[in-house]
C-alpha cells in the first residue's frame, strides 16, 4: 500500500470557516494505538481548516502547590496563542494534571477560555477540560474500563463519572469502530446520535519497509503485536500455539505494560516464542508485511490496529469472532472464540499449513484496504465538524455559558 499525502483536494467539503483545535497531550505517546489516532487526527485537521491549533500544556513539574490552589477555582483558566515549529497553537500551564484535580474537587469539566473567535475543539481522549464558547467533542476509544474493568488499570468509577461530565458538558463524542460506538452508548446510556463512529485511518508505505531480519523468513513465523497485558489475552495465545503443534516460530512484539510479568515468563518458557519490545516503525511494519498471519485474539478493543495494519499490507489476521476487530478485519480473517483454546490452537494451525487459506485471506485484505485511507476519515470527520456547527451556530452553546 503506498502511502499517498493527505491534501484539500481529498475532502469534497469547504474548509472550516471557524478555527480547529486539537489537544496535543496523545500526540507523542510513544507507538500506543491512541497515540497513532492522535497523530492522524491532527494530520487530518491540518487540511480541515485554514485555522489549525494545538492546544499545548506548558510544564510546571514545580508547581504542585499552584495546582492545587488553581484547581480550587470554579472560574475559567484563560489561554495565550503562540507559535511554535508545527504552526500555531493555544498554551496553558500544567493543563492536563491541573485538570485532573479540579475533577477530584469538583466532579465538573474544567473551563478554559481564549481570545479567539470560537471553533470547534477536539480532545483527542476524554480529558475533564472544555473551551467556553467553542464546540467539544470528544474522542471514546471504548468503553473497556467500564464493561472489562479486570483488564485494565483504569478506576471504572471515575472514568464512568468523567465521561457522564464530558456527556452532560460536551457537545458530542467521536469514537473508532461501529462495536465501540455500541459499547458507549450502552455503558453511558446517551442519546445514541451524541456518539459518532469516524473509524480510524492506516497510514502504511511498503516503500517504507526496511530489511527483514536474517534470522526469519518471509511467510515463515507467525506475529503478535500489542502491549502485554492481560487484555491482549497472550497467555491464552500461548497455550493454544503450544497446542497447535505450528512448527512456524511466534513473535510477539509490544512493549511491558499492566501486570505483563507472567505473560512475559510464559513467552519465555514456550519453545518458538520471542519477545521484541516495541521495534521501531519501519521494522514493526516490515515484520507484520512479512508473517504468515498476524496472531490477535484480544478480549476487548475499541479498534485493534494491528488488524487494519495487517489487512493495509496484505497479511492474514486471525482474530475474536464479534467486536471490534471482527468488524475491521471483515471477511480477511480468520474469526474463531479467543476464550476457546481448541478453537485458538485449531485456528493457529489452519494458518499454518492451509496455503490457500492463506492466499484468500490476503487477497481480502488488500480489497478491504482502500476503507481505512486517510482520505476517508478526513472526509467522514469534516462530515461531522460540519454537522456539529449546524447544531451550534456561531459555534456558542448555550450550556457553555
């Protein structure tokens, strides 16, 4: 899939006549799937509006007593405008962290407020701020520490109460995948038209790939991509490629996360299988360009973009029948019970020696690849930016006093 860079001409729609504003906080977290969203979004934004912003947090590692006092003020916290090497952007001190303890005191979104005329701001996740004046919507990955809170670390009871403020203060949420969509309203109980699926593009270029390593072959190992975690369901991955009797070797590259010890005790101990700590970009793709089949039977995702990444450059995925992989993979993967190891290990060993299964898979997945283009999601986001101002004219909702 050749990578092709995203410009106006892409988008049907008129720009944005108002300015656009996402939060920086996720664009440089490091290879998380989040992270990826966010760095699309803002790619998709700088040809959405002539009036790109990034909101920036100013560090203040020195001020945990003035985040404290700051945080006890109900009042609006009031933004300067700047510039810096990436264009313009909106700047307040300690942003993020003094949000989260105005939330601990208040149970309420934090107010923000600039000088600019208002626009439409975008949390790229669902941080306690919102801009006076201007439109909020919300990014919703899922709605996992809510439904599955025994696979993550997040609190459900305060990110339940955050996400009732963003629903009661917030003028709407963007997510992911039509499952995620599903799983917010549900867990939330909003009107189903606050929640909007954008999808989640795949930027990947095959000119990109760099050398595979010598010590593999191409079609010759099984991958496994993800943070470990309980939630990535290795241990259950493990047992079932133990079962297979797959002679291919299993990679599993991610980096340690929630209570990986075990996983990674377990990846050790299982003969074939390797740990790579997260792999730089060029080479994660190279490798997953290159595997028999992409190995990835988690218990709950929003999206899974390791699946899109895989369908982009034409590998098998084996993933969970239902949710939200299912829905990305479609009809190129291999769908079986992730909770079953039998159903696991006799999927791992279909795709370990049924070429023409093999074949098939990757010929749907280079069909399917064009629904996960940037263009496309550029094209649904001005969609909904479009939308929310004709529910808000001039930008200004009543509730944001």
């Amino acid at each position: 899939m050749r990578r092709r860079a995203l410009n106006r001409e892409h988008v049907s729609s008129p720009p944005l006549a108002v300015p656009l504003c996402l939060d920086a906080r996720m664009l440089a977290a490091g290879g998380t799937g989040v992270s990826t969203y966010a760095r699309a979004l803002a790619a998709a934004t700088r040809v959405l509006s002539d009036r790109p912003y990034r909101l920036v947090a100013e560090r203040d590692d020195d001020g945990r007593a003035r985040r404290w006092l700051g945080a006890l003020s109900r009042g609006p916290r009031s933004l300067r405008t700047g510039r810096d090497a990436e264009g313009a952007v909106l700047l307040g001190r300690d942003l993020f962290r003094r949000a989260h303890v105005h939330f601990d005191l208040h149970r309420r979104l934090m107010p923000l407020r600039c000088d600019l005329p208002a626009g439409i701001m975008h949390w790229t996740y669902p941080v306690p701020l919102r801009l006076q004046g201007w439109i909020n919507l919300y990014t919703v990955h899922d709605a996992i520490p809510l439904d599955h809170p025994e696979l993550t670390s997040i609190d459900p009871r305060r990110h339940r109460a955050v996400l009732d403020a963003i629903v009661a203060g917030g003028d709407g949420i963007t997510t992911v995948s039509g499952a995620a969509r599903a799983g917010i309203v549900a867990a939330l109980g909003c009107d189903p038209a606050f929640v909007v699926d954008t999808g989640q593009p795949v930027d990947v270029d095959d000119a990109a790939l760099t050398a595979l390593p010598a010590s593999l072959t191409p079609d010759g190992y099984f991958l496994a991509v993800g943070t470990i975690e309980p939630r990535k369901n290795l241990a259950a991955l493990l047992a079932a490629y133990r079962r297979s009797g797959a002679a291919l070797p299993l990679l599993v590259a991610g980096p340690a996360g929630w209570r990986a010890g075990p996983i990674l005790d377990d990846i050790a101990a299982t003969p074939g299988a390797t740990h790579l700590p997260y792999p730089p970009r060029a080479l994660l793709l190279t490798l997953l360009a290159n595997a028999r089949a992409l190995l990835f039977p988690s218990l709950a995702e929003g999206f899974g973009l390791p699946v899109a990444e895989a369908i982009a450059l034409g590998t098998p995925v084996l993933a969970g029948a239902g949710g939200a992989p299912a829905e990305v993979a479609g009809d190129a993967a291999l769908l079986v019970n992730v909770a079953d190891l039998d159903a696991l290990a006799q999927g791992i060993a279909r795709l370990a020696s049924d070429d023409a299964l093999v074949a098939d898979l990757a010929a749907c997945g280079r069909a399917r690849a064009p629904a996960f283009a940037p263009a496309r999601f550029a094209e649904r986001l001005s969609e909904v930016y479009h939308a929310a101002l004709q529910r808000c004219p001039g930008a200004a909702n009543a509730r944001h006093p």
